[in-house]
C-alpha cells in the first residue's frame, strides 16, 4: 500500500526524469545513467529522504558553454524572496539561465518579478504537473527541431520570405516551453503523413514539402510569438 510519503518520491523521480530528458533535448550533457536511473536507485541515491531544495543542480552545453541551473524549492507556492535568492545565486555563479520547477505555482509579486529580471536571467518555470509525464513522447506531438540563427537565415533567404510571413507558435505553447524557446526564434516541426495532411496544414508554410532525410514526413516551421 502507497504512502503519502511515497507518493512524493515517485512524483519527484518522475519529475527528475522528465527534467534531464528535457535538458538534452535541449542540447545540454546528460549522462544516461541519470535518465535511466530507476526508483529505487534514486531512493538509495537521496538516502530515503527527500529535500527539495538540495535536488538542485546545474548542467552546461558542450565545451561547458550556456550552463543552466535547475530548482527545486520546497516552497508550495513561491515568493518574491526565492526569486531573488535564485537571481543571486545565478549572479554569483555567472549562470543567467535557470528552470524553476514549482509544486503548486507563484504569486503575483513573483511572477512580476521574474519578469523584471528575464532581461538578464531567464527563468523558465514549471509546475510539477507539467514534468510527471514528457510530453515531447507523446504520440500525438510531433517533432521540433529548433533552428538556430544561421539556419533561420537560411530559411528565410531560401524561400525570401520575411519573419511576419512565419506561422506562428506561442512561447507559451507546452513544447516551445519546453525546449526553451524564445520570441523570434524558428522551429522547424516534422509530421507523420498520416498526421500532417489535414486541410490546415495545407495553408501552412512549407506544409508539402517532405524533408530529404525524413521521407514520411511533412516539413513545416513554426516562429515562436
């Protein structure tokens, strides 16, 4: 029989799990071990006791470039004080990319100053919820590729068009969240046939041209707004 107790350690193994599979699809280095680490060997790890705000940990891109924290507060709904501890915490460390991961949300005051701040850090911020599961896997969700700038150059020459001319998708979108993206970025989206031929798509751009490396799939590009 399930206790409450346990109950916590699954959702924040669950939760973890979902956090590094995120991170490298994400361009970071994660090792395997800790995306295929299982329950118990996450139980052993943490000694049977977890506290949230020692799961913290930072990761960094190759040739250790871009490093980003990840948090955990124990807060159930954080304050203005737990963003500004984080916003030092980065400033000293010289990290200004955070994911915050939040059991049941943020106040106002929170939320405003998160804003006054993503200038110089930017955090992005999760509910427990949204982690349990990777929605990235889900069979309906089809693939993202985010461009980088030289490839969105790239497109936008290939095709002369202009960025207005771009579909959109909202950065608050659950997968533009969840790889991060930012407003003015392209993200370049790979449909299964049997998914990606619905009379909608047929208006997007590049919605029928199939990707030479991708034979079952339709091609189309989303800019993050």
């Amino acid at each position: 029989m399930s206790t409450p107790e346990g109950e916590e350690i699954t959702t924040v193994f669950r939760v973890m799990k979902t956090c590094y599979e995120m991170l490298k699809d994400r361009g970071y280095e994660v090792e395997d071990s800790e995306i295929n680490m299982t329950r118990k060997e996450f139980v052993e790890k943490h000694n049977g006791t977890i506290r949230r705000e020692e799961l913290a940990f930072t990761k960094s891109k190759p040739n250790n470039t871009e490093p980003i924290y990840v948090f955990f507060p124990n807060e159930l709904k954080i304050g203005v004080k737990v963003i500004k501890a984080y916003m030092f915490l980065m400033r000293d460390e010289n990290i200004h990319r955070a994911i915050i991961v939040v059991r049941h949300g943020m106040t106002p005051s929170a939320k405003a100053s998160q804003a006054e701040i993503a200038g110089m850090y930017q955090m992005d911020v999760f509910q427990e919820g949204e982690l349990l599961v990777n929605i990235r896997y889900h069979y309906l969700v089809p693939e993202h590729i985010p461009l980088t700038k030289e490839e969105k150059k790239e497109l936008l020459d290939r095709y002369t068009v202009k960025e207005a001319q771009l579909p959109r998708i909202l950065h608050t979108d659950p997968i533009a969240k969840y790889y991060g993206l930012r407003r003015g970025q392209v993200v370049k989206i790979l449909r299964p046939i049997e998914t990606g031929t619905s009379e909608k798509d047929k208006d997007d751009f590049d919605s029928n041209k199939k990707d030479p490396k991708q034979e079952i799939c339709y091609v189309t590009y989303r800019m993050v707004a």
